[in-house]
C-alpha cells in the first residue's frame, strides 16, 4: 500500500519566496502541448518527432490583492513591458513536498527556466461578496520546465 502526503509547498520566483497566496489552487502548472508527436502512414510506417513546445509550461499564481507579492509582480510587469528586449526573464522553482505517511518525504521540483508574464491581472466588483475580487491572478509562460523527484 502506498501513500502520498502534501503540504508545505513553495514558489520562488527571482529569488524571491511567495507566500501571499489566495485561496484554492494558488499554484498551478500545466504543459498544454505534447512533447512528441507520431504520425502513422501507409503499411503501417509511423514517423515520430520531438515537440520542442512540449517543453513550455503556463504557470498561474494566485495572490492577495495588493500584498506584497502582487506589488512585486506588478513592478516585474511594468518592467517588462516598458524594456522587453532589456527584461530580465523569470527564473525560479515550483516544489511539492511529498511525504509516505512514515515520516519520509520527497521533493517534486520544476525548475521554471526562462519566463515571462503572459497576461495582465483581471479585476472585478462584486456586491454580493465574491471573494474572486480579493485575488490577483498572474499568469506566465516559461521556454523549459524539467521535472526531478529527491
């Protein structure tokens, strides 16, 4: 029988640690394309391929409005879209820490390699008290993201 234990997760971004975080999943990482692809032909013959987008991650965070966190990503962005060929990309990790239930634990790390932020930050009014209009959602896109278990 095998268990799995999360908690205690991480993000740094530019060396700097996040911990302003919203609610739900405030950290999420998706691969939207395939890193390979096949195509099969006549008798049978497949040709298959590298996807080198396989290797792009979107990478979403979910922040308090107006923390300190929002405030860095904010200047980040105003940065980078006032000098894009001068901005210095985004680097960082994302880990999970994963324990068994006997006191071991692992670490799941993606190392976020070459980012930028891909979308500006949504704003709502809510008077029936939405707390969506409490949360910045910032949404970027990173060229490599490997993956190591430890």
């Amino acid at each position: 029988m095998s268990n799995v234990s999360t908690g205690n997760d991480s993000v740094t971004l530019k060396n700097r640690i996040f911990s302003d975080f919203a609610d739900g999943d405030y950290a999420k990482l998706t691969f939207d394309n395939d890193s390979a692809t096949a195509k099969t032909g006549k008798n049978g013959n497949t040709i298959f391929a590298s996807n080198e987008m396989g290797n792009q991650g979107k990478f979403e965070l979910r922040l308090l409005k107006g923390s300190s966190d929002d405030k860095f990503l904010n200047a980040e962005y105003a940065n980078q879209k006032s000098n894009f060929a001068g901005f210095v990309l985004f680097f960082g990790e994302y880990i999970k820490r994963m324990g068994n239930g006997a006191g071991n634990v692992q670490n799941d790390t993606y190392i976020l390699s070459a980012g930028v932020i891909t979308r500006g930050v949504d704003a709502k009014s809510n008077a029936e008290g939405d707390t969506e209009q409490g949360v910045s959602v910032w949404k970027f896109t990173f060229a490599v993201v490997p993956r190591s278990i430890s």
